[in-house]
C-alpha cells in the first residue's frame, strides 16, 4: 500500500478584512473538535457511569506563530471576520482543501524568543466563533 500524505508547505491562510501584510505564517496547529458528555447514570446504576453526548461541540483555538516583522504592527485583536486556511493539493488539478469559518485573532505579542540564529516569531491564535463553521472541505 503507498503511503500517501503531504508536509504543510504550501499552506495558506486568508482573512476577510485583516491585512497581516510583512508578517509570514510559519506554523499552525490545534483546531480540535471534542464532543463533551453529560453523565446520564440513574440512581439505580450499578457498575459503570452512563454518559449521553452533549448537544454541541466545543471548537478549540487554532494557534501558531508568525515571522516578526519590525517594520509591521501587530495583528489586530477582536475583529469578527472569515479565516480560511487552504492546505497543500495532493494532486495539482484538483480543489485543494480547505477549513474556514467565523472567529477572531484573540492572541498575538511581541516575539516570544529573541536569540542568535533563530527567527523571531509572535505568538497567534484564532478563536472560532461557532457562527458559521469551522467547516472542513475535503480536495475533491
């Protein structure tokens, strides 16, 4: 069986209204979704905990960190906007996939190591509003 799967070079990130002009994205992570329980056990229960789904899922903060720019300010906190993140093709006629939805930047700084041979970078993440998505598309 070939194994199949790609690195995340290639990966784009767009932003409705914020312009994050001289500032590079050099990683990204979480994004998790969880599905929490409600402990569903009877007064007569014996052995194990009885547990239903909860209703709604919980969307965590997408985080990462940007290549400082002296020359540029600081993400701006708090505006409510679309992020679409557009992941490397697999096969270059195709759509590539995609996450979008609605949310705000809720953290960024001053880069967070200053040091020979290092980049400096600032901290980022993304808090997903639950307004419309995160929706994940798959490269069709």
């Amino acid at each position: 069986m070939a194994v199949t799967g790609d690195t995340g070079n290639g990966t784009t990130v767009a932003f409705s209204s914020t312009t994050i002009s001289g500032h590079v994205f050099q990683e990204l992570g979480g994004g998790e979704a969880t599905l929490g329980k409600v402990e569903a056990s009877a007064l007569g229960t014996s052995g194990d905990a009885n547990y239903i789904p909860h209703d709604l899922r919980e969307n965590a903060d997408i985080s990462g960190a940007l290549i400082f720019s002296q020359d540029n300010g600081l993400p701006s906190l708090g505006t409510v906007e679309t992020l679409t993140i557009t992941f490397p093709k697999l096969v270059a006629t195709n759509t590539a996939a995609t996450l979008a939805g609605t949310g705000w930047i809720s953290r960024t700084g001053p880069p967070t190591s200053i040091a020979n041979n290092t980049l400096m970078a600032i901290p980022f993440s993304w808090t997903w509003d639950g307004d419309t998505g995160p929706t994940f598309t798959a490269e069709t």
